[in-house]
C-alpha cells in the first residue's frame, strides 16, 4: 500500500494556530495573576501571525488536501480572516471586562484559540466527518467559555442549557450524515454531489438525511425554532463570552451551511429551499417581535441575531451567486455590527455592574457623546438606515430574492424590518432624550476606545463605500 504525503501548505495557518494554542497553553501554566497578561499578548500575537498567514494564501487557486477531506479556496481565505480579525477584537474589547472580575485567567484565551481552529476547519471542510470534527472542537470551547464563572448559578445554568441541547443538535446532524452515506456511499462533499444526480429525489432516506442535516445546521445558526439556547446563552454568559458566541462563530456556521447544503446538497435544492423559507421567516418575525419586549440589552440582541440570521437564509435559498455572495456579505456585516455593539455593553460595565438592562443607557449621549454616537451608528447600521453598512447588506439579499423571482419573500423581509428597527431606535430614545440615572464617567482603557471607535468608523465608511467588501464577497463565491 502506498502512503502519499499530503500537501501541508494550505493547512499552514491551522498548524501554526495549534502549535501557538499549545504553547499559550503550556506558558500560562507558570504566569502568576501578575504577569497574566503575557497569556493576553501571546494570544494577540498568535493571531495576528494567522492572519499574515492567511493573507499569504489570497490569490491562490483552490487546493484540495487531506485525501480531499479540507479544501482552501477564496470563501474559505475570506472568512477565516473576518473570523481571526474578530476574535482578535472580542479578546481586546474583554480584556478590562475580565480583569474587574477575576476572570483574566488563561483559560478564556486559550479556549478562544482552539474554538477559532474549529471554526478555520469547519470553513475548509470539504467531507462530512470534518464538518463534524470543526464544529465539536468549536462547541466544546464554546460550552466551556459559557461556564467560566463557575460560581454564577445564571453561568451555569445556561451552559448546561447550551450542552445538553447542542449535543441533541450534534447527534441530529451526525445522523443525517449517515442516512446521506447509505444513500450515496461517500461522505466527500463532491462525490455526494455527483451521487445525488443519479439518485431519485423521492429517496425517502435520503430526504430524512436532508432535513436532520438541515436542523444541525439551523440550531448552529439559531434559527427558529431551533433558537431555544440563543436568549437563554447570551443572558447567561459572561458578557465578554457573549461577545465571543456572536461574532466569529457566525462565519463558520455559515461556511456550514454552504459546504454541506450547496456544495454537497446542491442537487436537492429544490427540497432545501422550501424549508430554509419556513425557516427565515419563523426567524425573522420572532426575532424581531420578541425583542420589542425585552428589557435587558443581551436578550434584545440575541432576538435581533435571530432576525438577522434569517436574512443569511434568504441569500443562501435564493440558490445563486448572487444570493450565496449577499448571504456571506451580510453574515460578514452582522459580525462587524454585532462586535461593536456588545463592545459599548463591556465599556458600559464595571466592577458589579453588567450595564445589561436598557435603562442603564439612560442619557448616554450626556455621559459621553462620542460613544452614544458610535452606539447609535451600531444600532442604525442594524436597523438597515442608510449609509450604514447594514443597509447594504439586507438590499443586497433583497435584491438577490427579487432577481429568482421571490418578491414576496423580500417583501416579508422589509415589513419586518421595518418593525425590528423599533427596538434599535428605542436604545437611541434612551440615549439621547432621556435623563442618565447616574453621572459617573465612563472608564476604560486607551486601546479599548480606540478599538471601539475603529469599529464604529469602519461601520460608517463601508456603509459609504461598500463596493470594495461587496466585491470581495462576489469575488470569494466566483
């Protein structure tokens, strides 16, 4: 039997993130409390040194490795830098937040790591056992992340929500890999495509694959009516984790979605399309109704990820370039929004207060104008006003539902957008034209403002410009 040694090369980035995870790991063991913020730097450092690796492979034609099991084309580049970029964010924006409460400890870091190396190898999976084998390594990071504050009955509580239902979603999944390997004999992405073709649609097995493959995918979406953990997580988790679960986790579940239900299920697209409609619109309207009713900021936004979710279903069911593009363009925009608006909830906490209830924004603009300002850029650019990026981002699905003929479901999309944006412009009422409960200042490091005002800028710019971040996208998908 011949071994052929694989091609590492497109794995470069992957190893190099493993190898630093480890040694983060490993360094961390010997810091005091002190000198933790060597684990903080070291983790920086690594990835940023992902990122120039990233950035190398750009331009590069697409390469299979792995006997085809991982593969590295221009979606998988793109997103794996969005994903490194935000994690880079999530751990600057915490780290105060985690220090006034004793959790500067490595193991949030050092989680963050290996939940990014999952999520790079659910974004280069092309076979179904390393789809499986990214998002296991992503959700037991992540499970543990929400579990941190061992101590908090609420932390607790909610990561054990999280566990028990992730793990009905994960066997779920597994068992429509199965139905789909009987049927077609493969679990390669390209061969079940190839298999799929000679196969009849009315295959009840494989249909039943389909759609437990289907709800694996919505619950790592958090789509309705697979959102239970959603509010429950985002509630109950420390703020920096929240901020962690919303942002980079995004991509890949989407990279999910279009390895397993376009690139491997392409030909059933016909049976998909149907249910990822039932889906979206069962996202859109309870996410943006439910939301108008919460009074605490984390729960208001995990409805809103709800919402916005559905608009990633629309772009990936219109079932074209277009619409693969606009999905993976507003996916991209959400994770940029959603960043700096949890990044002005960590600003606003401090020492025994989480700053998570909406009237803790109470006159914000009076306590500090520049950070109402860039809140209130987050809160328009999810609303989808224009110039914000935002608005750019739910045309573009708009327009690719309109161009496969769905004019109705685009204007579902609008109507209940139109409703979501009360529920923005409400946080934006507080901020301006009511009176603050408390004058204190607002404290927080030079990094971490000026972070956060890049964030809010970037916001802006691209609302403006959107051409060059639209023309990547377009570009990633060919």
């Amino acid at each position: 039997m011949n071994f052929e040694m694989p091609n590492f090369l497109p794995a470069i980035p992957e190893m190099y993130l493993l190898g630093m995870a480890c040694i983060v790991l490993l360094v961390d063991l010997f810091l005091t409390d002190r000198t933790r913020i060597v684990t903080y730097y070291l983790s920086q450092a690594t990835l940023i040194g992902a990122v120039i690796l990233t950035l190398g492979q750009f331009g590069q034609p697409t390469q299979l490795t792995f006997s085809d099991t991982y593969i590295l084309d221009p979606m998988a580049n793109l997103l794996k830098l969005f994903a490194l970029g935000a994690t880079f964010f999530v751990f600057l924006y915490s780290k105060d937040y985690l220090r006034e409460r004793n959790m500067f400890r490595g193991e949030f870091f050092t989680l963050g790591l290996f939940g990014v190396l999952g999520m790079m190898i659910l974004i280069s999976a092309h076979n179904m056992l390393t789809v499986y084998m990214g998002l296991e390594l992503l959700s037991l990071c992540m499970y543990a992340m929400v579990a941190l504050q061992r101590d908090n009955v609420v932390a607790s509580e909610a990561a054990m929500k999280y566990f028990v239902l992730g793990a009905m979603a994960s066997a779920m999944l597994l068992y429509g890999m199965s139905m789909i390997y009987g049927v077609t004999g493969s679990l390669d992405l390209a061969e079940i495509s190839r298999a799929i073709g000679s196969v009849n649609d009315g295959n009840i097995v494989l249909v039943f694959g389909l759609v437990f493959i289907i709800v694996g995918v919505a619950f790592k979406l958090g789509a309705v009516p697979f959102h239970m953990w959603v509010p429950d997580v985002y509630h109950g988790a420390p703020t920096a984790v929240t901020l962690y679960i919303s942002t980079a986790p995004k991509l890949a579940a989407f990279a999910m979605a279009m390895r397993l239900l376009v690139d491997g299920l392409g030909g059933l697209h016909a049976q998909w399309q149907d249910i990822l409609i039932l889906l979206a619109i069962l996202s859109l309207a309870a996410g943006n109704i439910i939301a108008i009713a919460q009074a605490n900021i984390k729960r208001m936004l995990a409805y809103s990820a709800i919402a916005h979710i559905s608009f990633i279903l629309f772009g990936i069911l219109a079932g074209t370039s277009n619409g693969y593009s606009s999905a993976m363009f507003y996916a991209i925009t959400y994770v940029i929004m959603g960043m700096g608006g949890f990044g002005i909830v960590l600003l606003m906490s401090r020492a025994g207060f989480e700053a998570d209830k909406l009237d803790d924004y109470k006159g914000l603009n009076e306590r500090s104008p520049w950070f109402a300002f860039m809140m209130l850029i987050f809160m328009f650019s999810m609303a989808g006003m224009p110039p914000f990026l935002g608005f750019w981002a739910k045309l573009s699905v708009i327009q690719a539902l309109v161009d496969v003929e769905l004019v109705w479901l685009a204007t579902v999309a609008v109507v209940f957008s139109v409703i979501g944006a009360f529920y923005y412009l409400r946080i934006i009422k507080l901020m301006y034209f009511d009176k603050p409960e408390e004058s204190a200042a607002i404290e927080s490091s030079m990094d971490m403002r000026v972070a956060l005002s890049t964030n809010g800028l970037a916001v802006l710019v691209l609302g403006l410009s959107p051409g060059a971040l639209m023309a990547l996208c377009v570009a990633a998908i060919g």
